[in-house]
C-alpha cells in the first residue's frame, strides 16, 4: 500500500518536497511508517520520535493501522512557556 506524508506543517525535505510517498505492507501501523521514515531521512529522526500524528483532523497513536492512500500529517513538536 501507499501512504501519503505530509510534511508541509514541518518543513520540507532536502529535495524539497513537501508530500512524501511512503510503500507499506498492507497491515502497516504508524509505528512501522515512523521506522521506515527514520531510514529515508535520517535528519528528521528526532521530530519523527516527537512529533505527532494526524489523519483526518485526529491524533493517531503509533498502533494505529494504517489504509491504502491515507495522508499523514506530521506536526513540528513544540513546546510552550
């Protein structure tokens, strides 16, 4: 299956892309996106173990099972003050 990041609430890669396609095995979890995404871009590793996770205007939990051509919208971690 494919899925859809959106990196555009974050910033763009280095290719400068703000929507990456991601290939998954149907079953896929968000855990398991967040792991592949760790291996194609590395510089992003830390804000993929801290950012959070929307489909659909949700949050999503890292169990969550992913579908076929679903977006999923990282959002920067931030803190207040």
């Amino acid at each position: 299956m494919t899925v859809i990041v959106d990196l555009k609430y974050y910033k763009k890669t280095a290719a400068g892309d703000v929507e990456l396609p991601v290939q998954l095995p149907d079953g896929a979890t968000l855990g398991d996106l967040i792991s592949k995404l760790k291996d194609m871009l590395p510089e992003l590793r830390r804000e993929l173990d801290f950012g959070r996770y929307i489909i659909d205007g949700r949050l999503i939990a890292f169990d969550t099972v992913l579908s076929d051509n679903c977006t999923v919208n990282l959002l920067y971690p931030m803190s207040g003050g």
